[in-house]
C-alpha cells in the first residue's frame, strides 16, 4: 500500500477530538498493529521538527492530532480575534430554530439542539438577526427571542411566511435535518455577500 503514513495522518485528522485506537486504525488500514505502531512512531518523529505546528498525543491507548503547546500563545490570539463574518454550524442551527420557532427562549433553544446555545445566541445578537422580543410568563420570566428586520433583509424576505415549509411530519428532534434547506440558502448568501 502506497502512502501508508499520510493515510494514516489522515485518518488521524479525520479522527478529531474522539481520537482513534491502533487497533482501529489497524482494521481500518488493513495492516498489522505493530506496523501502525511503527508509523505512529515516525509519525511522531516527523512532527518533532521546529518547522511542524502539531503533534500526536497519547491518552489512554487513544491517539489525536494536536497543536504543539509552544505555539499556545497564537491559538490564543486566535480565540480572542473578532469572528471571521462565516457563522458557525451552531450559529446556523440556532438562528433556524429561532427562525422557525419564535419567540422561543434560550433554554428551549437548548433543549432542542441537545447542547448549550449562550455563544450562538450572543453571536446572532451581535450580528442583528435576532432581537430580544418579550418576556415569557413563569418562573424566572426568560428572555424570548425572535428573528429581526434585519433577517428579513438578509434573505430577502417580507415576511416570515416566505421561509421554507416545514414538513408535515417535523419532528423536532431531527430539527437540525429539516432546516437543511435554511442552511444551504444561508451559505450560498453568506458567500455571496464575502465575495
């Protein structure tokens, strides 16, 4: 097999924040364990050069591709920049469900995309496409959200009519899917509005 060490990268890379095992990548490659713990090890060797900014690390027989933490002081600046003007998948979901289901609050936001939505929401705030519209009666008084004029702008819409159908048969679990279409049309004006 050519290229057995980039393919093995790869995979790395692909592997994210979950990471991969030798055994896996063994089956995966098709090779033996013992050859997948050779080219780790050049792998490895490779990446020690000053001239490379990552390393793989180690934990728990579990194997990631990492940034080298002497560079630590630059990922910071990256963190702290001002956001590029492409939102985040979770921006988009979070303005989809806003867009969909207003007024709707935080926690509900949260409730529907299974994780936290503080940053996504601040983000949409930030940019005005969505806006603060009320109060919800009950305990606490939640803040609701709903999308502004400035949605309406950006898509070119008169009303909140004109979005995309939802199917009959929306499930609000599999929202992330139906709102599909929302993101494509979102992208191609995000590129569009970039160039």
């Amino acid at each position: 097999m050519k290229n057995v060490k980039a393919i093995l990268e790869g995979l790395l890379f692909a592997s994210g924040d979950e990471g991969i095992t030798i055994k896996e990548l063994a089956k995966i490659m098709q090779i033996s364990e013992k050859a997948v713990e050779h080219l780790i090890e050049e792998l490895k060797y490779d990446y020690e050069h000053a001239s490379r900014g990552i390393m793989i690390m180690e934990s728990h027989h579990v194997y990631h591709l990492t940034t080298k933490p002497e560079h630590s002081e630059y990922y910071k600046r990256l963190v702290e920049a001002p956001q590029s003007s492409r939102m985040s998948q979770a921006a988009l979901e979070t303005l989809a469900i806003i867009a969909y289901r207003q007024p709707i609050t935080r926690s509900e936001i949260d409730e529907i995309r299974g994780v936290k939505s503080d940053r996504p929401v601040q983000t949409l705030l930030a940019r005005s496409l969505i806006e603060e519209v009320g109060r919800k009666e009950g305990i606490g008084r939640p803040t609701l959200f709903g999308t502004s004029k400035d949605f309406l702008t950006y898509f070119g819409l008169t009303s909140l009519e004109e979005l995309p159908p939802l199917p009959d048969n929306f499930d609000p679990e599999e929202f992330e899917d139906e709102a599909d279409l929302f993101f494509d049309r979102f992208n191609d004006l995000e590129e569009a509005n970039n160039n």
